[in-house]
C-alpha cells in the first residue's frame, strides 16, 4: 500500500507490527462514505460532530511511540471514528476506550463488531477523567488536544506507565511523551501538532476558544 511505504516507512515509521497494523486496519470503513477516496490520503478527514479521524502518519507516529507489548493495557481517550483503537487492537493490545459523543461512540463500536476486534471495551463519558474503576493501565493515549495533562490521568497509570498526547493551545499543540513514576515523570516532545480540542472537566470547555 502506497500509504505504507510513501507515507510512514519513508517518515521514520520502523516498527513492523505497527506497519503491518497500518496495513491491515481498513481506514475507508472509518470516514464517511463519500471520502472513502480519500481515506488513504496523509490527511486528518472529518468524521461529523466537528471531529476528525487524524492522519495516518501521526496515527503510525503515536502507536509506535507507546511502545506497545502483547497484552499491553491501553486506555484511549477520544474514540472518534475508531481507527486509532482499531491499530491498537491490531498491534496486540487490549483497549478501553472512551468516548464524549454518543453516537460516534456506537457507530465505532459497531465497526469493532463488524470487524471482529474483540480486545476493545468501548465506553461514553469523559474521558480526561479517564476509567478509574478499570485503572491502573500500561499507557494512555489522547486523541484530543489537552490545556495540559491532567493529574488524575497519570495517576490511572502503572509506575513506568507512559503517556501520549497534544498538549497546548486550541490552535496548536506539541505531542509529549511522559514516562510516569509516582515520585517524578519524564517528558519528550515529539513535535508540533493540531488536533481538535478533548471538552471535559479536565480538558477544555466548550466555551474556550470560540
């Protein structure tokens, strides 16, 4: 697949697994049918309710980085389409994920159905305050951007846990990396970015910005 070896290998995607997931996981049954011509394409799609399903390559970029293990516990925060959670799923891990909006919710939890992803636990709530019942959890990932990573996110992770996710403005984020110890963390950036706000009580109100 083009998207494959142009857009990822090319780019510094090395990890085999989550090439193979990138290949396998098809992305046309997570966009709205009339850009399925384009679900290939190196670009974030809208999927409806202001939401977007985000680049391949920052979705190759993000699962590499959580340098995932078989059986890895992962909670996602932001299901939107799916497809994230799906390439998750596909690399081996098992995934809570947690979504805002109902509906986009139910329609991903259906694709998962369909597809025959059974390592997913898909949830509608907020989701900066994470699943606390079903805590602690090897990694975190945030689709969304955040103001900053909340507190009681990290706390939902094991000591070396890692976290992932856009941190800064509604306008423009970086996406960090942070190792979590309960005594102290560590932090990397992985560069610039833009996703669409995560809204929750420790994440933006939907006032901010407007």
């Amino acid at each position: 697949m083009r998207m494959v070896e142009h857009d990822l290998r090319r780019r510094g995607i090395h990890d085999a697994r989550v090439l193979a997931a990138m290949q396998t996981v098809p992305r046309h049954r997570f966009v709205p049918a009339e850009l399925a011509d384009e679900a290939y394409a190196d670009s974030p799609l809208p999927i409806g309710e202001g939401q977007t399903i985000s680049q391949p390559y920052i979705v190759a970029l993000m699962t590499e980085a959580l340098a995932l293990e078989p059986e890895t516990a992962v909670l996602e925060i932001g299901t939107g389409s799916g497809y994230q959670t799906a390439i998750l799923a596909e690399v081996g891990a098992r995934v809570w994920t947690i979504e805002r909006s109902t509906s986009l919710a139910q329609r991903a939890k259906s694709l998962f159905e369909e597809l025959g992803y059974d390592r997913i636990e898909a949830h509608v709530g907020d989701g900066t305050l994470g699943l606390p019942d079903w805590a602690p959890f090897d990694r975190i990932l945030a689709t969304g951007s955040l103001p900053e990573v909340p507190a009681g996110l990290l706390s939902q992770l094991k000591p070396g846990g890692i976290f992932i996710g856009p941190v800064g403005s509604r306008f423009g984020q970086r996406l960090v990396r942070i190792e979590y110890h309960p005594q102290r963390t560590t932090r990397d950036d992985l560069g610039s970015c833009r996703f669409v706000p995560l809204i929750g009580v420790d994440g933006w109100n939907p006032s901010d910005g407007a």
